[in-house]
C-alpha cells in the first residue's frame, strides 16, 4: 500500500496530460474506428512509458555476481526501449518493412493505364514542401522543420523514418500529428477541396476507358520504378525499394502464400509493433511541450495544402486540356491510400449520383505512394546536404 501511495505521489502533471492523450487515441481507434491497428497500440503505450518507474523503458533486476559471492542491482532496457532503440533507432527496421505490405496491397494497373495521374502524385507534394519554409520561420531547426513538413505526405511510416533518420526532437508528435490526420482524411480532405473549388468544376464528368496492362509492364514497373527512383533521390531507395518489392511479389504470379501473407499477416503485425514502439518518444518530458501544439497545428496546414496543391494543378492544366480534369482528382494525389481516393467518390457522388470518379482517383492515389516516399528521400537529401556545408 505504501509503495502505490509513493507510486502514486511520483504521477507529474505531464503524465497526466499523457494519460489523457493516450485514452483519446484509444477512444478514436475503438470508438471512431480511426486507424485503429496504430492508434489503439499508441495510445496504450502512451500511458505505459508514463508509469513511473516504467518497466517497458527500464528494468531493475538483481543478480547474483559469481566471483563475490553478493547480489547486485542492475538496470537493463525495458521491451519498449529496446524495440525502439533496435528496430526505429538503430536501423529504421519497422516502417520500412511495413512498405513491403503496402506495396504488395497496391494494384499499379489503373495507374499504368492512365499514366498522366502521375504527376497528381507529385503536384500533390506542395505541402510538404511549403510546411517546411513556415516551420522553418517560426525558428524550427531545419531537421525539425523538415520532420514536420513530411507530415504532409499522409503516410504514417514515411514520417516515422524522416523524423528518426534526421534525429528530430519530436518524433512522437510527429507520428501522433501524422496517423490522425491519415485517419482523418474524410473531414479535411473535403473541406480543403471545396475552398478552391466550384460546384461548377466539382460537376466535371470524366470517362474511364482502361488501356490494358499487360503481366511484362506489371513485372517491369517496379524494377524501373525503383531504379529511377534511386537515381532521383538516393535516399528514397529504401523507401521505394521495398515498397516495389512488395509489388513485384504481388505480380509475379509464383509466391501466392506469400503474397497473401505480405498483404494480410505482414502490415497488421508491423503495425501494431510499430504502433507501441513509437510510444518511446510520447514520454511526458518530451512531448508536453508548446511546440507540440505548434506541430499538430502545422501538419494540419501540411496535410491541407497538398490537398489544394493537387487540386490547383488539375484546374491548371485544365486550360491546356480539351478533355477536362475533375479537380478533386487531384487531391487524391496524397499516399493515405485508398481513404483518399473513397472520399473523392463519394463526393463526386455527392455532386452527381451519376459521376463515379474512383478508378481515375485511385489511380492519383497509387502516385501518390510512390510520390509521398521519392518526397521522404528527396527532403532527407536536401537536409543532409545543408547541414553538411
């Protein structure tokens, strides 16, 4: 009884703001059905690294030392500290596994067929880049400012590696910041939308007539993919490497147990590992700060600006094209695939009951994977290189 008083008495008023941080996101993966293969993890270790005394960060253990005969205390590194520091500190393990499930979920035909959505997938990048000037002229460190911007790309494991490779003070806001806003896509995507938009272009019909895709273009995409990729931006290899990878298992034809198991089994268990894991760096001390607040604030305005990015580039080029864009295609053009490419459909539904723009949005969104990741490396070049002079 003593020792929960004293237990008790330890609790700060930031692990309390902890708690209550760590019950929301378990409030809107269980009720809300927000991401809750992450969120639900996070939120758990939220509260788990704010116990005091945590055994997931440190372990006290005694052991009895042979050569004297007497017992000692030693500290050792608790579950979560040690998957954190091993599999996101030391080598970035988890969330670039987790794009080998990603690529092989994604179906590239619609895209291969339709092959101009690729430059949504690039249009639809400005936020980053633009986050990355404000965060930077509000005196964030250039690597934090950059960690901030990416959140922009609406893809959960980018984020997570750009803030850890650039040893960013605030991964655990940035990984929080970045999961909620992918969760939140059908509320911010549509309001981003309609703010440049007319009813008038939001009406816009678009035909689908698929070219089809033949199995050698399937199984040569990936490769070239990849190594146009590295050459762009060398620091997008492992990124877009694996994210192929994934893909070209899904193509091949001839590892069909294990292509089930990379779009089933792999993501799921990766991601309630990394879920956990990224809560190391919710401890209170490090992330009840202002500039959290400041940080969910600019991945908003991220998140919202490369939605307006995608959309602005398709009303541009609708002044060279005699076969319109529907605008909100181009927001489709961020990575949180498919949630992106649904809330298109159905408010072009919403519009039209008879205007069905899926195929031509899911086709942006797939650019977008492969733009949110060549972005993640390209940021991490450029970052790299500033710093080095």
């Amino acid at each position: 009884m003593e020792f929960l008083i004293s237990g008790i008495m330890a609790i700060t008023w930031k692990q309390l703001v902890m708690y209550a941080v760590g019950a929301l996101l378990i409030y809107l993966a269980i009720a809300k059905g927000f991401e809750p293969s992450l969120l639900l993890p996070m939120g758990l270790g939220a509260i788990l690294v704010n116990i005091p005394l945590s055994g997931v960060i440190n372990q006290t253990v005694d052991v009895l030392n042979t050569t004297t005969g007497t017992a000692e205390t030693l500290t050792q590194h608790g579950i979560i500290q040690w998957l954190f520091e091993t599999t996101i500190e030391a080598s970035e393990a988890l969330p670039i596994l987790l794009f080998i499930g990603i690529g092989a979920m994604i179906d590239f035909g619609p895209l291969l067929s339709n092959p101009k959505m690729f430059l949504f997938g690039a249009a639809a990048q400005f936020g980053i880049f633009f986050t990355i000037v404000v965060a930077a002229l509000l005196n964030f460190d250039l690597k934090d400012a950059a960690s901030v911007g990416i959140i922009g790309a609406a893809d959960g494991p980018t984020s997570i590696l750009v803030s850890q490779q650039l040893k960013s003070s605030y991964v655990g806001p940035i990984a929080v910041a970045a999961y909620s806003y992918m969760a939140l896509v059908p509320i911010v995507q549509p309001f981003a939308i309609k703010l440049v938009t007319t009813k008038k272009e939001r009406l816009i019909r678009m035909e689908y007539n698929p070219k089809s895709v033949s199995r050698t273009t399937r199984l040569l995409f990936p490769i070239i993919v990849t190594f146009i990729a590295g050459l762009i931006a060398p620091q997008s290899v492992a990124l877009v490497g694996f994210l192929m990878f994934g893909n070209l298992i899904r193509e091949s034809g001839v590892l069909g147990s294990l292509s089930d198991t990379a779009q089933n089994v792999l993501p799921n268990l990766i991601t309630l590992l990394l879920g956990i894991t990224v809560s190391f760096s919710m401890k209170a001390e490090d992330f009840v700060k202002w500039q959290t607040l400041m940080i969910m604030g600019l991945g908003l305005v991220a998140f919202v600006m490369d939605s307006i990015g995608g959309v602005l580039f398709a009303k541009l080029l609708n002044l060279f094209l005699k076969k319109k864009i529907n605008p909100m295609v181009g927001a489709a053009g961020i990575s949180a695939f498919p949630m992106s490419a649904r809330v298109i459909q159905k408010m072009g539904i919403k519009e039209d009951p008879t205007n069905h723009l899926l195929m031509h949005a899911i086709s942006a969104n797939v650019a977008g994977q492969i733009g949110s990741v060549v972005a993640g490396g390209v940021v991490i070049n450029l970052v790299m290189q500033l710093l080095a002079k």
